[in-house]
C-alpha cells in the first residue's frame, strides 16, 4: 500500500499578506529606491544641486515628457467614451480627490502655527491637490472585487483633470510660479511637458496602444526612474539649503499620523457618502479606492514645475511620500478583508 502524501497546508498568513504587499506595489525596488534617493542626497548634495555640472533640468524635463506621453499611449478613446455612463460615481470620486481633500486642508490651516508650522502646511495643502494614483487605485479595487472599468476610467480622468486643478489649486492658496507674470510661462511649460504629450499619445493609441500595453512594465519602470531623478535631485536641493535642519524626528512622526488620520478621514466621508446615494458595493469600493488616493508621479512631476526656484521642494515631497506609503498600507489591509468578505458572500 502506497505510502500517503502528507497534507497540503495553507501558506501562512504572514506569507499571503506579503504576497499582497508585493502585489499593491509597496514590497518592489521603487519605494527602497525612494528612500535611497534620500539618504543619497542627504550624503551627497552637491551632486544633485543647482550647482551641480550634470544637467538634471534637461533630463528630468525630458523624462517628464516622456511619461505622459506612454500614459496618453494607453488611453484609449473608445474606453473614456463607454466610462461616461456612470456618471454618478465618477462625480463623486473627483469632488473627493479635487475639492474635499483641498478643503481640509484649508480647514486644519490653522493648526499651523509659525513658519514651520505654514511650511508643513502648504506641504500637505500641495498633496491635497493632486490626482488619484492609476495603477494603485486600480490594483487595489481588483483585490476588494469592485467595479474594475470604473476604477479605470476614474483612476485616467482624474491624471487628466490634475494637469489643470492641481495648478489652479496651488496658484490660489501657495507661493508657485503660477504668480503674477509667471501665469503664462508656466502655462507654456505645462502644455509642452504634460497636456501636448498627452494628447499626442491618445492620437497615437490606435497604432501604438497594444505595443504600450505589451510592454507597460518597461514603461513603468522607465516612470519610476524618472520619479526617482527628480525625488534625489529635490532632497539634494533643500540637503544643499538646510531645509530640514529645523524639523526633529517627532515633527516627522506627528506629520506621518497626520497623514494616517487624513486619509481614514476621506475613507469615512467616502464611504458615508456612497451608502447615502445608494451606490451598490462594487461602485462603493471603486469610490472608496479611487477618491482616497493621491499620485506620487504627479506630485513629483507637478513639484518640479510649479516650484522650480525653491529649495524646499524635497519639503513640499515629504508628505506625499508618507502618504504614499501608508496609502497602500492601509488600503492593501482593507482590500484584503473586502475581497474576503464578497469570496464568502459568493459561496
């Protein structure tokens, strides 16, 4: 009699929630790569610097460029035209991502007390501005099985929407080179960096889009590295000033429970408010994942060009970096128990 094979076990959970990690983005090179950044440009500023002899400008415009234009390579027509039906939820999620978020932090202002204090502040106001994350939002909206095309859409509207409400916002309430007789040149370089690239990419989408999606994880990569030039070259810069010298390690720690409660406050309003208007449980987790993230990319990129003459760039960077991370934190933690949840409800 053939000897039994032993029984197969469950990985364990520890395993499956790093698998999960891994999957959400938060477990690859590129946040090690971000934190490297900074301690590289905290070691070595002057490589980064304005006075460096490497032309950084030339390059991380250019590579700017380039990613908007594979984003805009990847939309596709038919795709935004067919997301228009559930107008509903696509509302909901931009006046979350574009007006409540701002809003806040308009409200907290005046928590802000002191030079330090409006530093932060505006650092956090600058973060509240920005568009939804695509490939997060995304990820995360699979896992909790909900409405994945709608994610989608959203998650691409509103990289659209940020290239003008982001300025807009910023040129309100902070000191950009949106100001005064900087209007117009800022707008040159937007539309030459962003909304050109963007457009010719969608134009190109019917010849080049499958060859875009074929190779999307080269693309990614190729963002990412980008994403990390303009990161070191902002930290070299403020490292180079002394930005940072006036913020202990307890300022950084509070800024990053700031940045846990602000997004579980945006959760919350979601969530209230898709139950209230009746929205069924995929459109509510599409509302919920896509209105509470923010886009390190556009952040990054939007830094660089509404505030190219300041040292406090890598300031301006570090909330949206925290955020970053524990946004995929949290929101690997509450996909994981969604998609549980609806996996025993469709037993």
């Amino acid at each position: 009699m053939p000897a039994s094979s032993p029984p197969t076990l469950p990985p364990p959970s520890e395993n499956r929630f790093l698998a999960l990690l891994r999957r959400a983005g938060l477990l690859d090179w590129f946040l090690l790569g971000l934190i490297g950044a900074v301690v590289l440009a905290y070691f070595i500023p002057e490589v980064g610097s304005k006075a460096s002899p490497i032309p950084w400008k030339l390059i991380t415009t250019a590579g700017v460029a380039l990613i908007f234009f594979f984003y805009g390579l990847r939309l596709s027509l038919d795709k935004l035209k067919a997301g228009l039906r559930n107008w509903r939820l696509h509302v909901v999620v931009q006046l979350i991502t574009f007006v409540a978020f701002p809003v806040l932090a308009l409200v907290a202002r005046p928590l802000f007390a002191g030079l330090k204090g409006e530093q932060l502040w505006q650092s956090i106001f600058f973060l509240c501005t920005l568009p939804s994350t695509v490939s997060t939002s995304v990820v995360m909206v699979s896992i909790a099985r909900g409405n994945l095309p709608a994610a989608i859409f959203n998650a691409s509207i509103s990289s659209l929407l940020g290239i003008f409400l982001t300025p807009l916002w910023t040129s309100l309430f902070l000191h950009t080179s949106a100001d005064g007789g900087h209007l117009w040149g800022l707008a040159v370089s937007l539309t030459w960096q962003v909304v050109l690239p963007v457009v010719a990419g969608v134009l190109l989408n019917r010849r080049f889009g499958a060859f875009a999606e074929q190779h999307k994880g080269t693309l990614r990569i190729s963002d990412q590295v980008v994403i990390l030039l303009i990161v070191f070259t902002a930290f070299c810069e403020s490292f180079a000033e002394g930005i940072f010298r006036s913020y202990a390690a307890r300022d950084i720690v509070l800024l990053g429970l700031g940045m846990v409660g602000l997004y579980l406050a945006i959760f919350g309003l979601v969530w209230g408010l898709s139950r209230v208007l009746g929205f069924s449980r995929e459109d509510r987790i599409t509302a919920l994942f896509c209105g509470s993230k923010k886009s390190l990319v556009h952040g990054s990129v939007m830094a660089s060009l509404l505030f190219p003459a300041t040292a406090a760039t890598g300031l301006l960077l570090l909330p949206l970096m925290l955020y970053h991370a524990l946004q995929i934190i949290l929101a690997s933690m509450m996909a994981q128990r969604m998609g549980r949840e609806a996996a025993e409800t469709s037993k």
